[in-house]
C-alpha cells in the first residue's frame, strides 16, 4: 500500500456477491488526473449513494461504468463479471441514467419509450406499467416538451427502466429539482428498491439529501473515496451527519 492510500483506508469489507466492484480506477484527462485508483463495493440489494462535491469524479466514473468512457486503468466487474467490451449480456440487467437525461421534445412519452425500445431492440417492454411506476401515467400521452422538470427526471428513471434492470445507476437524479420534485423522486427510488428489489446506486453532490434513503455511502473528494461503508457505520465515526463526516474527513486529509 502506498503512502497516499495509506491516508485514505476504504472501510468496509470485501463482499463476494457484489452488484459493483470498482479496482484500482484511474483516469486521466490530457494531463489532468480526474480518478486517482478508486477502489470500491455496491453491495447487492439497498440503495448505495455516491457522494461528491460538484468535479469530485462522479459522472466520470458512472461513464466507464457504463463503458462510454475508457479507463486509462482499473477494472469494473458487473455482477461479477469483468467489463471488456465484450461484456454486453451484464448491460441487459443494468439500466443507467445520466445526468440531464435528454429527449425529443414533439413526441410524447410513451412514443419517446417506445422508440428507445425498438431502437435497443428490447424484450416486449410494458410501458404503461413503467410510465405508471414512475408517475406519469396521466401524462403518457402528453408532449415532453411541456414537462416540468421533475416529470422530465422522472421520465429519466423510467428510460433507464427500459431495460427491466435488477442494477439500477442514477447519477444526480435530484439536479435542479425543487423541495417537492426531490421529495417525489426520493420516494419513487425508494420504492423501487423496496418493492421493486432493485440495486441502486445513486450519485448527488447533497449529501444531506442522499443520507436519508441511502442504506451505503461511498464518499469520493477530487478523484478519490475518502469511505465507503454502510450508513450506520459511517455515523459511528462520532458524527450527526454524513456531511459533517465528510468535513472530517477532508480536514484529516488535508492534514495528510
Ligand atoms: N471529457 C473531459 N475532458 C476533460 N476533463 C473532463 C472531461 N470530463 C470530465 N472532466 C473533468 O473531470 C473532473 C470530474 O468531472 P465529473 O463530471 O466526473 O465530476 P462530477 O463529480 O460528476 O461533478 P458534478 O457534481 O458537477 O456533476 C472535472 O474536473 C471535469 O472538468
Ligand atoms: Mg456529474
């Protein structure tokens, strides 16, 4: 172990039947160091958050993940399998919203779902149970250019639903949502990991917000995780919020 990691112990222990298994990821943009080895779990089952200030890596690395992005290093497994390209039959079981997810504004939303699913060449999908999961059942047939925002996210989740995954990866999902559309979207990832039995993993920039539905947390600051564990483990660090053990964290790490 280096010295750098040295002064960033991962807490958690190594689960075999991990949803996710980031190892040594690093990625650098021209000479811009972006992650620097991340090493990280999702357990499977629960919602994990991946939390960050605005440029700490988050996006970066939901886009390897996703394999849109190559690592300049490291590997991603899959429900134990081992991303290389050739890895598509994992993807079937993995749906993935970006950030600001984008659609085609003079088409509705069940005709914007049902040109994904014929584009992905999808099994017979049922759109109006994915339109009604995510609350827009009374707008299905409603152009997409008149949704508000939180309509708009939530048409994201549903898109990344397509697919029926049992891995579900949403990366800030909450952006630019007000009080009641952040309440609304929490809600609904709660439900589909309760009842629905989804992995979920989760990034935002608020960790407050996150804390309250995430049973895991995995705390990356400038390209590198700074924790990862489960929440109650995290508290246990002598503090009353993930935010303040973030803070802790930080000091401690500019002390290194
Ligand atoms: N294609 C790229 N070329 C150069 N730099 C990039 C590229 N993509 C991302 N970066 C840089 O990598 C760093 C991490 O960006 P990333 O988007 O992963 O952060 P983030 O944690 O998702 O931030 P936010 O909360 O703002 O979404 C930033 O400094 C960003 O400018
Ligand atoms: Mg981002």
């Amino acid at each position: 172990m280096n010295q750098e990691s040295e002064c960033r112990p991962i807490t958690g222990k190594l689960n075999q039947k991990a949803a996710l298994r980031i190892t040594n990821l690093c990625k650098t943009f021209g000479k811009k160091s972006v992650l620097k080895s991340l090493n990280f779990e999702v357990p499977k089952g629960g919602i994990t958050g991946f939390l960050g200030p605005n440029g700490a890596g988050k996006s970066t690395t939901i886009k390897i993940i996703a394999g849109l992005v190559a690592p300049t290093s490291g590997t991603v497994e899959i429900q134990g399998v081992l991303m290389n390209g050739t890895s598509s039959a994992v993807f079937q079981k993995l749906g993935i919203m970006f950030e600001a997810p984008a659609f085609y504004n003079y088409l509705t939303a069940r005709q914007n779902y049902a040109l994904l699913t014929r584009l992905q060449q999808n099994k017979v999908v049922d759109i109006d149970h994915i339109l009604k999961i995510v609350g827009l059942s009374g707008s299905a047939d409603i152009k997409v250019g008149e949704f508000s925002q939180g309509m708009r996210q939530r048409l994201g989740i549903g898109q990344a639903l397509l697919v029926q995954p049992e891995f579900l990866i949403l990366d800030e999902p909450t952006n630019a949502l007000d009080p009641l559309g952040r309440k609304e979207i929490k809600n609904l990832i709660q439900h589909l990991a309760q009842t629905e039995k989804m992995t979920i993993f989760i990034s935002s920039h608020l960790l407050s917000e996150i804390e309250q539905i995430c049973t895991h947390a995995v705390i990356i600051h400038e390209g590198k995780i700074l924790a990862a564990d489960a929440i109650d483990a995290l508290r246990e660090h002598g503090v009353q919020t993930l935010e303040d053990y973030f803070l802790k964290l930080i000091e401690k790490e500019n002390q290194c």
